[in-house]
C-alpha cells in the first residue's frame, strides 16, 4: 500500500516524507506508543466499546444491553463507564501525540440526549428478544441472559463534546454526523411496507451486521450451538421492525487536535 501510496503523490508533483507504520498489541485503554512518537492517529468503530462490563448492573435482568425498561442504575452505570474510558482514551493518545498532532475518530453514537432512544438501543433490544425466543424452546437458560450484558455505548453528541472539553488535552476541530441504514443495502428509507421478502431480505441483512460483532461475546456466553439459530430469530424480529420503522445506526465523526 505504501508504494502506491508514494507514487500516487509523485505524479502529482508533491513531495511526501518518509511514512512510518506499526501495529502494536495491546488495548486501546493503555498506552500503545512512546511519548510524543505520533503525528495522527485514526480510530474506526472501536472508541464506543468499553474497557469492561459496568459495574451493578444485576438488576438488569431479561436485557442484554441498556433498554427503555432497564433501571435508572443501569443506564447510569453505562454513562459513567463512557465517560471514565473515553476519557481515559483521550488523556493515553495526548502523551503520545506531538504537540498540534491530529487525531480523528468514528464511532457509532445516538440521535437523541435519550440514551434508551431506537438508534441507540432497539438492534441491541432485538437481540435479547431472539434469545428469550430460545428460553421458551430450552435451548437457552433464563439466567445466562439475566448475567449477560454487552460492554459497548453509543454516546450522542453532547456527550462526546463534554468529555472532550472537560478532559482538556484535546482542541475540538469537528464533530459530523452521518447515518447507515441497518440494513446497507436498503435504499428505500422512506415507503413502510407490509412483511414482504423485501422485508424478510432487509431483516436478514440487518442481523448479518449485528452477528459481525456480537458473535464472539455470544459464543462466550451462550456456546456455538445456539448461533445460527438465534441469528434466524433476529432475521426474523428484524423484518418484522423495519416493515413498521426504519432506524438507522447514528454515527459520529471527529476530529481533534493536541493543545
């Protein structure tokens, strides 16, 4: 990629420095890099996953994630998480950016100050109900839900600005938005439709999305077996909620610089 990226810019006529690029193991929540050794960094998809599960969320029973009918405690303890690894994230990639290096990130966020609103939490409420679909039948015991939350949150803006001005490092440069159908391949986001194949189709494609990053912590918790079926429950929930409502996932983009 490097050499076409260096020949790219010589028939342009301009002058590129030497790029230098390493990965490194290790979590995002600790330091990566020496001290001041970094000029940009880019983050995609990764700054709305949490360090760990939030504490005390016990209560959070029949739910995989926050939901309009979790307790107050736990939507709390899902914010303070937020705040205390974002900002954690923030203070690690100062040290290690030059003075006036750049840094930008995406990540799926919320519409709405709401934290339990559709396009934060309603693919996630979807989930928990393809697996108590399987409670009924056997397949899965009530109590392995009951202890299973998804260590994740999608912030809306207001959120992000706070602890990036609050935290203090960091100049606030830009913050978009833009949203993804969830289903990519639906591009009629305005007629509602009866459950057609149409449906059935945008339903499969939606749990397609969600099975990418929630497959490993459901095998973790739920073993293998019961994958593939849980996924044909979520196809099937899905199409039935976007024949009635299209939500979108809400994501934001931004981009800072180091004071």
């Amino acid at each position: 990629m490097l050499p076409d990226f260096y020949e790219k810019h010589k028939k342009k006529g301009e002058n590129v420095g030497p790029c230098f690029v390493s990965a490194v193991p290790g979590s995002f929540y600790e330091r990566l890099f020496p001290d001041q050794s970094l000029h940009l960094v880019y983050s995609s998809y990764s700054v709305h996953w949490l360090s760990q599960v939030p504490e005390s969320l016990e209560n959070n029973t029949s739910h995989v994630y926050m939901a309009k009918t979790s307790p107050p405690n736990v939507i709390q303890a899902y914010g303070k998480q937020f705040i205390t690894d974002f900002t954690n994230f923030l203070r690690l990639r100062s040290e290690e950016l030059v003075y006036g290096g750049r840094m930008v990130l995406t990540l799926v966020g919320r519409s709405e100050v709401d934290p339990t609103c559709d396009d934060g939490c309603r693919h996630l409420e979807l989930l928990a109900q393809s697996l108590h679909d399987m409670v009924k039948e056997g397949q899965v015991q009530e109590s392995d839900i009951d202890s299973f939350n998804i260590p994740i949150y999608y912030p809306c803006e207001d959120e992000v600005r706070n602890v990036i001005q609050s935290q203090g490092s960091f100049s606030l440069d830009s913050l978009n938005v833009f949203e993804v159908n969830w289903d990519p391949n639906d591009t009629d986001y305005t007629n509602m439709n009866d459950l057609n194949e149409p449906s059935r189709r945008h339903g499969k494609n939606a749990a397609k999305v969600v099975r990418a990053y929630t497959e490993p912590l459901l095998r973790t918790q739920f073993g293998n077996s019961i994958i593939d079926t849980v996924f044909k429950r979520y196809e099937k929930h899905a199409a039935e909620y976007l024949a009635n409502k299209k939500t979108r996932y809400f994501n934001l983009v931004i981009s800072l610089t180091k004071k």
